[in-house]
C-alpha cells in the first residue's frame, strides 16, 4: 500500500505538468494498489494475472511513456512508444529485463542531459525503480519475503526520488 501512496503522490506532482508522463507513472502504482488489496483479502485468480500485467506490460507501457515525455518530441510520441514496449513485453515476454534496463536507462540518460541542476541526483533518481529491481534480486532465491518487501519500499521511495528530482526537471523545461 504504500507503493500505491507514493505512486499516487507522484502521479499527482507529474500531472500538473504533463499528462503523459503521470499516465506513465500509474500502471506501477496500480500494480501496488492491486497488490496490496490482493494480499489484504487473500485472492488469487485473476487479480494475480492482474498484478503481473500491471508489473511487467503494463509497467513497460508507463516507462515508455516516460522515455517519449523525456525526448521532448511530437505529442503522439508517448503513447506510441509505450504502446509498442508493452507489445513486445506481451508478444515476447523474455525481452521484458532487456527493455526495462532499456527504458529505463534511456531516461536516466535523457533526465541528466536535460537537468540544469542536481543532473546526477536527478538521472541517478530516475535509474531508482532498475536499483530496486537488482538490489531486491539478490535475495530472491534465499530470502524471497525480504526481497519481495524490499523491491515494494525501493518502488515506493523510487516514486519519492522521481517526484523530488525528476518531475522539477520536467518542469523547468
């Protein structure tokens, strides 16, 4: 749940800026939201296909999503390019760890070059949501209940560094 907070916090800040770039932050806080109330009430079924999509296509999606925010370009450009990620994620799922280190180290590239101040805090904020992903994997195998409540907080303090030095980037442009 406090994933879905701090996305939502998130969300908000970015969307007094650009659309598209909150729309790129919620299908992770919704994979939060869902998660939680998944675990709260115990279901299973769908709502786990729910949560997967949320956390991996859809997540693509939202990252896409922010890349083209990044670029600057056409207006068209976010949901093309999010629309295509999360295509290939659901047509060739063992492409998803290449795209998100992709995605995602496109626009820790595009945040730094664009920051006229804290360019490093800023790209370094951006890459967050990848560290989550690493630093948790490591104790997946042999502590799969730390890794899973560490990956949850490093999202959550992710959407907290995206909304103190991503976002005000966004804004200065």
């Amino acid at each position: 749940m406090l994933l879905a907070v701090a996305g939502s916090f998130a969300i908000a800040q970015a969307g007094r800026i650009s659309t598209w770039f909150a729309i790129g932050l919620a299908p992770i806080a919704l994979a939060g939201l869902v998660g939680a109330i998944r675990i709260a009430v115990g279901m299973t079924g769908f709502i786990v296909d729910l949560h997967g999509f949320l956390s991996r296509p859809a997540a693509l999606f939202g990252l896409g999503c922010l890349v083209a925010v990044l670029l600057r370009r056409q207006p068209w450009l976010p949901p093309v390019l999010g629309t295509i990620a999360m295509a290939i994620a659901t047509f060739a799922p063992a492409t998803t760890p290449l795209l998100f280190i992709g995605l995602i180290g496109a626009g820790a590239i595009l945040v730094y070059r664009a920051a006229t101040r804290r360019a490093l805090i800023a790209a370094v904020s951006f890459a967050g949501l990848l560290i989550a992903i690493l630093v948790s994997a490591r104790f997946r195998s042999a502590q799969p209940a730390l890794s899973w409540h560490l990956f949850h907080t490093l999202v959550a303090v992710w959407f907290m560094l995206v909304a103190a030095f991503v976002i005000p980037v966004l804004q200065k442009r």
